[in-house]
C-alpha cells in the first residue's frame, strides 16, 4: 500500500510540475467552469469545494488537443465519480493498474540492465542500448492523451497547505 501510495504522489507530482506552463494559458473560461461544476453538484452526493477543486484543476490542464468546451463539460459530467464508494472503487483500481505498469517496468528495467549489472555476461554496444532504455519517458504525457490524468485530476484534487 505504501509503495501504491508514493506511486500516486508521484505521478500527481509529476503531472503538475510537468505541465505547470499549461496552468499560465487556460483553455476552458471561468463560466464553463462554473457551469460544469453546477451540473456536477446537482447529480452527485459530493461536496461543492471538492466538486469545484476537481473541475477548476481539471480545466487548467485542458487543451484545445484535448477537446472543444463541449467535450471538457461532457468528460467532466461523465467521469467524476457521484459517491464515495465510486471514488473508492477508483481509487483501488488506479492503485491495482499504477502497480502492474510500474511493477512490469521495473522487471523490463531490471532484466534489459542485467548485462551490464551482474559479473558474467558479456556486454555488447545494443546492452547499453537496452540499458537506456525507459518505458515510462512519456508515461505523463499518455497519460494526459489517453485522459487518465484529468479523470484523476477531477477525483483526486491537489490539495496544498496553505
């Protein structure tokens, strides 16, 4: 759990230190914000200031490549979760995913080093190669095409202490 955990925390950390210029030029205007926000409130059991934290970071991450304001209010209405046991069932399941990708990464990185790391093996110019190699060098970037990092984003809102 703990290993899931520091796994989330960078990924969050990742995605906002990643994409911080994206946070200067927004896409989606206050007033679909708004708008979105209240849809959300009205069909869900959740709290207005989560519901509203979600959507606004969710929004500062929007693109154009992402989607017109149409689609940002369509994805927002129909990802976030309505209750705590659905935000809980994501949660789980984001965990159980996040460790299998970065679980079979690791085995993959381990075993494309072992030539170069363990006494014994002969090592040839394509183990260096294998041994640069990182299947997670666009994991944040994917993850934002592929829409899991705003379905994340508009759950699991950064929270700050100030």
């Amino acid at each position: 759990m703990k290993r899931v955990i520091f796994y989330l925390s960078l990924i969050f950390t990742s995605m906002f230190s990643l994409n911080a210029n994206v946070l200067t030029e927004r896409y989606i205007d206050e007033h679909v914000i708004e708008k979105t926000t209240k849809k959300i409130i009205n069909k869900s059991a959740l709290t207005s200031s989560v519901v509203t934290r979600g959507v606004k970071q969710t929004a500062a991450f929007w693109t154009k490549e992402d989607g017109n304001t149409e689609d940002f209010v369509n994805f927002c209405e129909q990802n976030i979760c309505k209750n705590k046991e659905a935000k809980e069932a994501l949660f789980y399941r984001i965990c159980d995913n996040l460790e299998t990708i970065f679980g079979h990464n690791n085995r993959v990185t381990i075993d494309l080093l072992l030539p170069s790391h363990v006494p014994g093996y002969e090592t040839t110019a394509v183990d260096e190669i294998f041994g640069a190699y990182d299947g997670l060098s666009h994991f944040t970037d994917d993850m934002f095409a592929n829409k899991l990092a705003f379905l994340v984003i508009l759950n699991f809102p950064h929270f700050n202490l100030e």
